[in-house]
C-alpha cells in the first residue's frame, strides 16, 4: 500500500461540496494493520481517569491498539505509564482490570516490579549463571513514550513526537472542561463499567458518536417507551429520561477541530432532566452562566482517535480498542461529580442503564447496525458510502457566533434546526485518518515539527 491507495480511499473535494468514503475503509485487514502502527501507536491515546488511581499503588490496565498498557500511582504517589509486558518474556505483569498492588510478580517466572515499574527482583538470579552483560541490563518496565494529564483525563503515547497533549488537543479543550468540571471537587466514574465486543470496525463507532441522524430510525423503541412510561407513570421511572421528540424543535450544531477531534452539541430542551441540573447553581457560580448553560445542552466529543466522550442523557466516557478489522471493544463507564448527592447519583445511574448499558433500551439497537453495515463494507461493487455529506451547504470555515462565545476557533463549524442531523464533522476524522496513514506509508513524522 503507498499514499496513492489512501487517496483512493476518500473522495475530498470541498469545493465540489463532495465527501465520500469507500467502504473498504472499515472491512480491508490490510488497512486496518496499518492502523495499529500509523494511527494508534504514533498519536496520543486515552488511558484513564486520574480518580481511578486515587491511592498510592493503585493501578489500571488499557491498551493502546494491541499494545496493553499499565497505568499506576506509585508509593510515593506519583503517576506513572508503562508497557504492561513483563522485560523477561513478555508476559502481562498486570493481569486485572484495575487495582492496588505494593508490586507486581510476573506470573510467569516470578520476575517483580514495584509500583515506579522498578525491577526488584529476578527470581533465584544468583544461580543463574548469566552472562556478565545481564547485570547491565534494564530490566525495569518500559515507560511509554509520553504520559500526562489533562483535567484529570489520563492520555499516553507510544511515540515520542507528538505535539505537548495541551496542544494535541487543542481548541476542543474547553469543551472537555465541560464534562470534567461538573464536580467542584473533579470528576470520578461510578464504580463499574459496562465492557462488550461488537462484531464490526471501530471507526463505525467512532462515527457514531456524531451520529444524529439515526436516532429517529434506530431508537423508536427506546423513545416510545420513554414516552408511555412518563404517560402511563409506570415502567423505569427512575430514570426520568428525555422525551426524545421535544428535541425536534430545538437547534443543533457541530465543531471540527486539529488533529481528528470533533464535537456535535443539541439545546435538549427540559434540561431539568440531566442530573447537573440539580447543581447548576453551584456551576454557574463557579464557572459563570455561559459554561453553566452550555453544561444544560447535549455534547458529544471525539478525541481521535479512541475516547469520546457523551453528555447526553447521564455522562459517560467511552473508549474503543480495535480487535480485529471487523470486531472492537468497547469500555463505557458512566461518569460522576465526585461527593455528588447520593440521591442525583442514583437518578444518574439509571438514566445510564435506561440509555447505555448493554441490557439498555439504545446501545443493543446500535451495534446491530453496526453489524449490519460490516457485513456490505467490503463489497467492491458499491463504489462510496454516501453517509458524509448531510450539512455540506451549513459548514461556515472556522469559527461561528457559538464557538465565539466559548472563546475557540474550530477548524469548521455549523448549526441548523435539530433535523440538520449533520454528518460534516467527520471529514475532520478522516481527514486525520488519511493525513496519518499516508504520513505512516511515507515514512515522515506524524506530527512535523514535533520532532
Ligand atoms: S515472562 Fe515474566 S518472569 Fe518470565
Ligand atoms: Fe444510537
């Protein structure tokens, strides 16, 4: 594969108004190879939430793409990344999800490591007879490339050029603040996590985290039956979900940004029906009105290339690992002001079942299309998908009036009525997407200039 194959890929003509992708995009193994090395191993990677790793010595295990990743607080507090791969034969050091360890044996041969990713110890290494040059060895975890935080999201990378992750992220970063400033105190997830593996590429999911357009068509069901349940006052109550129609009236809008980010935003009407509701007054004084008020609308980020993150109903983070050209897994925490009132926090989390859990009333209708559409994507005799030009004639080039009062300069921006439902904002994916591959197959930095 060389450039010109990526090219073949997208069909970009912004002066024609045309956008148009092949589906080999999300079916061709070979792409997807490419992926790995071009696209998740050279940008920065969502690993975690500091308030996951409150206490000395606590630790959580990611991926970023195939390569699996150890995430910790060491006894001293600080935090610290790691290639999760045991120096002596590649083994996992960390085999849990998450949790608190003083240090970590290798399972394997007994190889440990303390918390800083030291290596205390080769086991039974006097009676080894190694060479001279073991000694000289390090045998210490290896450190990713480049760790660090921003708002208390946990990022990391595999390669040491990229941007500073301030810059990496770029304009999008206030609308971040939005979701990781609700609590005075920061952001937490609810204990728990929902994990499930659909059986399609991950971009698919990337994509529809932008995705109005098919809520009318996927979701009848779950808006039916939020619609009976409040008439009938009986069902799942609890979760005083939106009532979905209500949002036909409203304005909607999206923002492309540097680097593949994207950001889709909906007034939702009955605001009073999002948990932060309840605190909005302490938010309005702490951060003022407009961040309060746009902390009232829906927004739907995507960090390119796997963490998004969804303020819809309830707030979640969501993060995706590629598995194979045609299945992905998906971790999906719902995601909380830390002290929240006991009694928000459970209105919170059922309107997080209600919506998003496997076993809930939207995510099952979601990754059956998700299947649906992989099972066509690698047909050659369908020349482009035609699913990325909804909101072409409404995209005005940088800033609009709403990106002005939140004080960022998007890429591109638009806004119409809720049926606008545009589809625009992932040329900024995609544009990325090929940007990185064909970077990749040239054999030039990914990020020039942050050499
Ligand atoms: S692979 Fe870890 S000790 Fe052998
Ligand atoms: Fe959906």
């Amino acid at each position: 594969m060389n450039a010109a194959d990526i090219d073949a890929c997208l069909d970009d003509r912004p002066a024609d108004g045309v956008f148009r992708l092949r589906g080999k995009v999300f079916a061709d193994a070979q792409l997807f190879a490419l992926e790995q090395t071009h696209i998740f191993e050279r940008t920065w990677a969502f690993l975690g939430i500091e308030s996951q790793l409150r206490l000395p010595n606590d630790f959580l295990t990611t991926f970023i793409g195939k390569v699996p990743v150890l995430v910790a607080r060491n006894a001293q507090g600080r935090l610290g990344a790691f290639l999760n791969l045991c120096r002596h034969k590649g083994a996992l050091v960390a085999r849990a999800e998450h949790g608190n360890k003083r240090f970590w044996v290798c399972p394997y041969h007994g190889w440990t490591y303390d918390t800083a990713g030291k290596n205390v110890l080769v086991k039974d290494q006097g009676a080894g007879a190694y060479p001279p040059d073991f000694a000289q060895l390090n045998h210490d975890l290896v450190p990713l490339a480049r760790f660090d935080n921003y708002r208390g999201l946990l990022f990391g990378s595999l390669n040491p050029d990229v941007p500073p992750l301030g810059d990496f992220l770029g304009e999008i970063r206030p609308l971040i603040d939005l979701a990781m400033e609700q609590g005075p105190q920061g952001m937490e997830f609810v204990p728990g996590r929902i994990a499930y593996t659909y059986d399609a590429n991950w971009k698919v999911q990337s994509d529809n985290g932008s995705d109005g357009y098919h809520l009318t068509s996927t979701h009848p069901s779950l808006m039916t039956v939020v619609e009976r349940r409040e008439a009938a006052r009986h069902g799942n109550l609890e979760a005083r979900q939106f009532d979905w129609r209500k949002r036909f009236t409203q304005s909607a809008g999206m923002f492309t940004f540097r680097h593949g980010h994207t950001a889709m935003w909906m007034n939702q009407g009955q605001p009073e029906n999002k948990p932060i509701h309840k605190s909005i007054d302490e938010v309005r004084t702490r951060l003022g009105k407009l961040r309060a008020d746009w902390m009232l609308k829906g927004r739907n980020l995507t960090i390119f290339p796997n963490l998004q993150i969804a303020d819809s109903t309830s707030l979640l983070i969501r993060t995706f690992r590629p598995l194979a050209v045609n299945q992905t897994e998906m971790r999906v925490w719902c995601m909380a002001p830390i002290g929240e009132d006991p009694q928000v926090r459970t209105w919170r989390m059922r309107q997080f079942e209600d919506f998003f859990n496997v076993t809930g009333l939207a995510t099952p209708d979601d990754t059956a299309m998700y299947e649906s559409a992989q099972l066509g994507f690698g047909a050659q005799q369908m020349e482009w998908l035609q699913g990325y030009e909804r909101g072409t004639t409404a995209i005005v080039q940088g800033p609009n009036d709403h990106a002005r009062e939140l004080g960022i300069t998007p890429v591109a921006s638009n806004e119409g009525p809720y049926k606008l439902q545009s589809e625009v904002c992932l040329h900024a994916t995609y544009r990325e997407w090929a940007r990185l591959m064909k970077a990749g197959l040239g054999g030039t930095p990914a990020y020039p200039g942050s050499a």
